[in-house]
C-alpha cells in the first residue's frame, strides 16, 4: 500500500524523485497531465498557439524544427 503523505525532505525534491514519480503514473494520467499543462499556458499566454518560428532561448531550452 502506498504511504499518502506530505514529506519536507529536499532529497525528495530531486530530479530524480520527480522522474521516480512521474514514471510512477499511468500513461492516463501522463495524458491528463500534459492536458492540464496545456491548458494551464493557453490560459496565461492565449496567443501562443499562434506564434510561429520559435527562437531559441539562453538557459536549458532547446527547439527543435522538423526539416
């Protein structure tokens, strides 16, 4: 049985925790997700789904285009 509860230890803040977790879902609620986030930045930036010819940022950002 999994233990609910709420953990204040950094050690379960790392990368590899949150992977750990994330790997831990179903691939429904991967989707449901990938929805919510979706959803979450068209409702803080609306016109992003129209801008075309993505530029590069500094920082750990990468484009890719398909060629």
């Amino acid at each position: 049985m999994v233990s609910l509860s709420v953990s204040h230890d950094r050690h379960d803040e790392s990368l590899e925790a949150k992977a750990r977790w994330f790997q831990s879902l179903s691939i429904e609620e991967r989707m449901e997700l990938l929805c919510e986030f979706t959803d979450l930045m068209l409702a803080l930036n609306p016109d992003i789904a129209r801008r075309k010819d993505a530029q590069p940022v500094e920082g750990r950002v990468l484009v890719l285009t398909a060629e």
